[in-house]
C-alpha cells in the first residue's frame, strides 16, 4: 500500500466547513486499519471527539490543540479507547491520523 498525501482525493465525508479529510486507507476484513489526512483552517475546530478505538495522530504542519495542550508539527500522540479531546487549530494545521483497529463507529 502506498499514498501520496498531497495527491490523495478529497473525501466525501467532510468533517465540517473548516476541516477536509483525505481517505488514505480503508479498513478491510484483513486489515482493519484505517488512515486520514485531515487539514485544519485557521480556527477550526469539531468539539468532543471521545474515542472508543486506539488513535494516534501525528501532527505533520503547524500546530494541533486537544482542548487542554498545542502540539507543534513533528509531535506524536496516542490516544487509547476511553479518552476524550478536543481537536482544534488556531492558527492551521494538518495531521495524519492512524486507527490501527478500526475507526470510531
């Protein structure tokens, strides 16, 4: 499997008006795994994301807020099932996002 993340479609689903989500790989029966890109405008945020699988998100341009810290391009975070955030961007921002199980029903 391979992608490049500057030339991967845009998603139908849309996370909302300020965030575009590009589908990189969908889970399969094999390999449940799913990856996004999402890019962040200026501002934008999406409320209370509480996870029920495994995440972990890589911040690869400018800087990603949880609702309780800012994390600069080049950090790593993992968030196990049970835990709650609060994505958002103040000044932009574009992530990976990994669901080594699956993704959030």
């Amino acid at each position: 499997m391979s992608a490049h993340l500057d030339q991967a479609p845009v998603s139908g689903s849309q996370v909302n008006e300020h965030i575009t989500m590009r589908l990189l790989k969908e889970g399969t029966p094999n390999d449940p795994s799913v990856i996004v890109l999402l890019e962040f405008a200026p501002g934008a945020q999406f409320g209370e994301d509480r996870h029920t699988v495994r995440e972990i998100v890589h911040v690869l341009k400018g800087e990603f807020g949880d609702g309780a810290n800012v994390w600069p391009a080049g950090t790593l975070l993992c968030a196990e099932p049970g835990s709650v955030h609060h994505p958002q961007s103040a000044a932009g921002c574009t992530i990976l996002v990994v669901y080594p199980d699956g993704e959030d029903a």
